[in-house]
C-alpha cells in the first residue's frame, strides 16, 4: 500500500483529537511529546492496525454482514493483543487509550477516515479495495 504524507493529511483532525486528549491528563504529558514527535508515525500505525483487524477477522472466518469489516473495540483489544508489533505497539496503545472517549459516531468516522486513506493509497498502486471482504 503506498501511503502518502498528503493522505495521511485525512487523519489529521482525529490526531490531533488524540493528542488534545493526552493534554488534558498530566500523567500523560510524555505522550504528548512523542505524538508530536512522530505524528506520521502515529497515523501509520492507526492504518495497520485497520490492516490488521481485517487479517484478524479473516482468520477468524468471521465474515461482515454488510460487505465491510466494521470495527468492534473487543475485537480490537484481541488484535492488538495477538499481533505484537514491535514498530507500531506503543502507537496502537496510545490509541486504544484515546478511543475509549469517542463517541459512536466518532469511532465510525475515524474508521472511515482510515478506509479512505487505505483506499486511496491501493488506488495509487492500482490495487483493489482492501476493506471489502472480497478484496476487489
């Protein structure tokens, strides 16, 4: 998949969301530090860790209802539990953490802001939809 810093430039609202929410707790100022540090690292991270659970629900033989995986927070800790990426395994906690206060609305239009970064970056590539269970 080849991303781009102008793709990522769609996360950038929901990064910045994360990095107001380390701001408010003080126990977590290091945090802040590092997300501002390595913003497009962070963003990366949130797109593999989408990446991820669609390999997850697969080997799961879990199939989504509506053509699309959807992503459930329960699933997701399993994911992130079970993939043990060294390279994106701070960033996926620091993210867990932070999507705990969204709301529904928010959690689904984080993930459909990470579809359409994904999207674009197999579109790039000339490749096929990677959200859709069928991958074409």
């Amino acid at each position: 998949m080849n991303i781009t810093k102008e793709s990522l430039r769609e996360l950038e609202s929901w990064y910045q969301d994360c990095t107001a929410y380390y701001m408010q707790i003080p126990e977590w100022e290091n945090m802040v530090v590092i997300l501002r540090e390595h913003a497009q690292e962070a963003k990366v991270a949130l797109i593999r860790m989408k990446v991820y659970y669609v390999s997850w629900m697969r080997q799961q033989q879990i199939e989504p209802e509506s053509g699309e995986y959807v992503i459930e927070y329960r699933n997701l800790m399993q994911v992130v539990d079970a993939a043990k990426v060294p390279q994106d395994q701070m960033w996926w906690e620091i993210w867990m953490r932070h999507f705990i206060v969204l709301s529904g609305s928010q959690w689904r239009e984080l993930w459909d802001a990470v579809d359409r970064v994904m999207i674009q970056g197999m579109k790039q590539i000339g490749a096929g939809d990677p959200c859709t269970s069928n991958d074409g």
